[in-house]
C-alpha cells in the first residue's frame, strides 16, 4: 500500500490526520515547556490538544471503517509526510 496510489479523498483524510497528530505532538512540546502553573495559556494548549486528538480519531476510524488498520494509517501518514518533505527540498 502506497500512500501515492490512494484515493484522493483518502489521501486528503492522511493529510488531515498527519496535520493533527503533527499539532497534537507540538502542543505537548509547548505544554512541557511552559512554567508558572496552570494560566490561561496552558488551558488554551490543552483545549487544542484536545480538539487536534479528537479529530485525528475520528479521521482514523473513518478510514478503518474503509478497511484500513491502525499501523497502515500510521505508515500512510509517515508516507505523506516524507513526500510533503521531499516537495520543500
């Protein structure tokens, strides 16, 4: 499986999850970096994560109701992602 030879709405749906998942691990970067307690900063970092996990989730279950797995997500994603590098060097 080849993230090249997707449909293209399913492509966009890997796009879409890998964008999440990428705002989900750099909100938790912010979140561990961040001092002084709980202010309205952190609590902003949290509802976005939040909302970044909740959609990469629903964008994984509907393409493994079309039949894909979890860990084929996870590759396709990995596939976008280095393609999407490759285009910007």
């Amino acid at each position: 499986m080849n993230y090249k030879d997707l449909p293209f709405c399913q492509r966009e749906q890997i796009e879409q999850y890998n964008n999440c998942m990428d705002a989900v691990e750099d909100i938790k970067e912010a979140l561990c970096t961040l001092t002084g307690g709980w202010n309205y900063a952190v609590l902003e970092l949290v509802n976005s994560l939040l909302r970044y996990n909740s959609q990469a989730t629903r964008i994984q279950f509907s393409l493994m109701q079309d039949g894909y797995k979890e860990k084929e997500i996870e590759l396709l994603a990995n596939q976008y992602l280095l393609q999407t590098l490759a285009h910007k060097n």
